[in-house]
C-alpha cells in the first residue's frame, strides 16, 4: 500500500527529509505588518526576523485552508497521514479535518487520519518520522494509527526562547503570569501540556541555565532511554549543538536530530529559541 505523510509547516523536518517522496507540507501564512509570507521552499528565515524586529506589531499566523488540504490530499496515495500543530494552538488540525470529512464524501473508502500532535516543531517532526517507519515497515494503515496516537501521548515537548513576546502578544501564554514574562532577566523554560498547551516548568536567570534545567529534566525522566530526540533551533546552531552535548552526556537516546525552525516556528521561537522533543 502507498501512503503519503501530510504536514503543516510547522513541522520543521529538514530540506533533505521534505524531499523525500512520501512528505507533503502545507503551508501556513504569517503577516508582519503590510507584508505577507508563505511558510513554504521559499522562506526567508532572516527577512523574517528582521521583519519582526522592525515591525512594531506582533506577527500574526494563519493556518491553511480546507482547500490546500485536499489538494495534498489528492496525491494518489492509498493511505493519508496528516500531522498538525496542536489543536489548542492552530485552526490546521480543524481545517485538515473539514478537508478529510470532504475528501471522504468522494473517497469513501480512502484511508485518513489527522493526527493532532499536541505539540508543534519538533514535536510534529518525531511524530512524522514515526509514521515514516511504521509505514515503510509495511504496517497496516489502522495498526500504524494506533501506535502512533500511543507515541504522540508519551510524547514530551520543551522550550527555551530568548524573548517570549510573539507568544505572549499573540495570546499564546494563557497560563503563564504576565509579572515573569515581563521581568527580562528571567528565563523560562516551558513545556507542553498533555493536551498540547503551552505551560511553565521552570526559570533560570540564563538561557544557558534553562537549557541545562530542560536536559536535567529529559534525564530524569526514564522513558527517554532509547528514544529519538528532536532538537529545532532558531538561528542558533551553536546553541542546539551544546543541548546535543548536554544530553549525550547525561541521558540515553538512541538518536538525536538537530533541524532548523521553518515560518511559523521562527515566529513564535524567535531569533535564538530552542524546541525539543522526545
């Protein structure tokens, strides 16, 4: 059976990885300003920033069409995969599910399912990359949606960023006090809740001592051991390789990937922000 991986663009697999013929991204929109950008090949992720950095309004996202999906859908794979942003963060899992129930009225035996990855970046990028093997390994389409969705709910995901003001602007930080992400010498280190929204785990007075707290943290968690982890940066190379070296000292992962944030990620993540996931 042939089968297609659909993703949004926030789902920061690397150029090399989206070249593979079973990856399909869709992609997002971002507004800064007067100026609009597609989150696809074509993304400029330092006119990005410097957009940003210029703009005196927070940037604002918007998530893809029912339309787009069904048009990626239209690839004439056996079985559909589609992997979005977190429910509670984007309308993408909503727009690829209207897209699905439209795409069945037609395809009535179609095999699709919309995995809400309850996470983002580098979240959606282990999520992808565990369909990939499942499927190549010729797992059954309801098999691999099974396994999967126990993947996704095991899943852990953390952030460090240098400035949490796109988040925060753009209504992001529900739950996080308005008093720490105004005080700049504080540095948070946030996580994703079960459900796939954005919460606290810790502070530190330094990026680098955040980054130290979130690997402590992935090392005293033991279901970590053997686990693929995915690092995503945002213009910072040198940072993601000092969480590589920290984990490869202190925990037991089997893999460990580094990628680069596309659009979207680059929005919320901003110049020098880390996302892992494992």
């Amino acid at each position: 059976m042939s089968f297609k991986i659909i993703v949004d663009s926030c789902c920061d697999l690397t150029p090399a990885q989206l070249r593979e013929d079973c990856f399909v991204s869709v992609p997002l929109t971002i507004r800064v300003g007067e100026h609009i950008v597609v989150d696809d090949a074509s993304f400029d992720q330092g006119a990005l920033l410097w957009r940003m950095k210029e703009s005196a309004t927070a940037p604002q996202s918007s998530c893809p069409s029912p339309i787009q999906y069904l048009e990626a859908f239209d690839c004439g794979a056996d079985d559909l995969y589609v992997v979005t942003l977190s429910a509670l963060l984007s309308g993408s899992h909503n727009a690829a599910a209207q897209a699905r129930s439209l795409w069945l009225e037609d395809h009535p035996n179609s095999n699709v399912h919309i995995f809400n990855s309850c996470s983002a970046s580098a979240g959606e990028v282990l999520v992808a990359l565990k369909i990939q093997e499942l499927a190549q390994s010729g797992m059954d389409f309801t098999t691999v949606v099974s396994q999967v969705s126990r993947y996704i709910n095991e899943m852990e995901t953390y952030f460090v960023l240098e400035t949490l003001d796109n988040l925060r602007k753009n209504g992001r930080l529900t739950k996080v006090q308005a008093l720490v992400t105004s005080t700049l010498r504080i540095k948070l280190l946030m996580g994703a809740t079960p459900e796939g929204e954005i919460c606290k785990k810790g502070q530190a007075m330094s990026v680098k001592q955040a980054l130290g707290k979130m690997v402590a943290l992935m090392a005293a968690d033991p279901k970590h051991e053997g686990r693929r982890l995915s690092i995503v940066h945002c213009n910072c190379l040198e940072r993601a390789f000092h969480v590589k070296e920290l984990a490869m000292k202190q925990c037991r992962f089997g893999e460990i990937l580094i990628s680069d944030t596309g659009g979207i990620s680059t929005v919320y993540a901003n110049d020098g922000g880390i996302v892992v996931a494992y």
